[in-house]
C-alpha cells in the first residue's frame, strides 16, 4: 500500500463567533483563514463552538461561509457545547454541508470516519446532542486506516476517571491510551496545551486568545518516517500581534 503524502493540518476551536462585526472571535477567525491560504495546509479542522450560540444572526452566518469558501480548501467541523447539534442548534440554519463548498460537518452522534478529499487524511468525530456526563466524545473511535493519515477529532474534557463524574462530556485518559491515531485534535479548553506525545493530542485553545490571550491556531505536520510535529502560531488581528511567530 502507499504511504500517505505529507500533509499539514490547521486545527483551530473555540472560535465562538458572534454577532460583532468587529469583535476579536471575527478578527481572529478571519486572519486564521489568511494563514491556511498562506500556507497552503492541506486541511482546516475545527473542533467545536465555531459559533458562541444559536441566536447568531444570518448575515454572520453568511459571512462565516464566505470565510469557509475563501480559504479554498477541505474544512471538517464539529460541533461543541455551544452549538451542540440539538433541536434549537444553530447549525440546522447554517448548513454548512450545502452551504459551504468543501466543508464536512461530521453531524453523526454515532461518529463517522471521513476522507479528506484530495488528500491522504482521514477523520473521525461524532456530533455532541447535548452537553452532558452522559456524552462520551471518545466512545467508539475506530482504529488505524493503513496508508491513511488517522486524525480524531473531539470536544470535551480531558480527566481521568473518578475524578469528577458529573463533568460533561468527558474525554478519560484511559480513553486516549486505547487511540492508535497520528494526532487527537480537542476543543473545549480556551488554553492551548498538549496532552501528551503519544498519541499526539492538544487543545488548540479559543482562536481569539489560545496563549496568555494570544489569538493563535496550531499547525500539525504530517510526514512519512517521522512522528507528527505540533506547532502553534500566533496570529495578528490587527492590535499589534505577531503574526509569524513560532512555538513548537
């Protein structure tokens, strides 16, 4: 079988865009867009809470569109606790799968494995009904596709078990030891932190303040014979940020 090609992923979350035209969640969201352009990731993933709530107006959902299709490449999303896909969920009115030219909105509550198309990845993530301690983000993660570069994709709370078992939507370390992936994407928590090394799992934090309120997204390269390498990048929203510095 062939070994996958390089690939590098853009992971951002908790975007929690609103109805602020000018807000920090827009600024952010749009320079993260100006970055994928920049340099030509392969894949946008978005973990959870691209929207703040379900009273969001249309012309934001427009434009979040707009910025989808203007990065012109494969997006995937989930949803979070914010726009958790029940009955009154903004992502009913968004529709970003017909909206959205090359957006993958993973709405399966069972989990659903997609490819990324045009390239070597594949994803998996399932649709969070409702933020609770019954909703297991982790629960029923597939194994490793040959050939494929193996992403999951998970908004929730890393903790181990026992700790606190009426925490909402918990993601259990026993859990992430059973996952055979190349890299663990999470949403959830607003600070940017990797979880461990093996396999490769971070927060990418909120876009509008990933690291000591810096606006920020995490850049995840992918390459034969080596192990995935994790980078966060800072962003400029145009009060004075760096938009070219590094943090491996």
């Amino acid at each position: 079988m062939p070994e996958p090609r390089p690939a590098t992923i853009l992971h951002i979350s908790d975007c929690h865009l609103d109805d602020e035209e000018d807000g920090r969640p827009r600024r952010a969201f749009a320079s993260a867009i100006d970055l994928s352009i920049e340099l030509g990731v392969e894949l946008v993933l978005i973990t959870g809470d691209l929207f703040d709530h379900s009273r969001v107006r249309e012309p934001l959902l427009e434009w979040t569109a707009e910025s989808l299709d203007r990065c012109d490449r494969p997006v995937v999303l989930i949803v979070g606790n914010h726009d958790c896909l029940n009955e009154t969920s903004v992502h009913h009115r968004f529709s970003a799968g017909s909206r959205c030219k090359q957006v993958t909105f993973l709405d399966n509550p069972d989990g659903i494995s997609v490819n990324v198309p045009g390239t070597d990845i594949v994803v998996w993530g399932k649709a969070m009904l409702e933020h609770e301690a019954a909703y297991r983000p982790l629960a029923g993660a597939p194994g490793r596709l040959k050939g494929r570069w193996n992403i999951i994709a998970a908004h929730g709370l890393v903790m181990d078990r026992g700790v606190d078992s009426r925490r909402s939507s918990p993601i259990l370390t026993e859990e992430l030891d059973g996952i055979d992936a190349d890299y663990v994407a999470l949403g959830h928590i607003h600070t940017f932190q990797v979880i461990r090394t093996q396999p490769l799992t971070a927060y990418a934090g909120a876009t509008e303040s990933s690291m000591r309120g810096q606006p920020g997204v995490v850049l995840v390269d992918l390459r034969v014979g080596c192990p995935p390498t994790l980078r966060w990048h800072a962003l400029s929203i145009g009060s004075g940020g760096d938009s070219h510095r590094w943090i491996p």
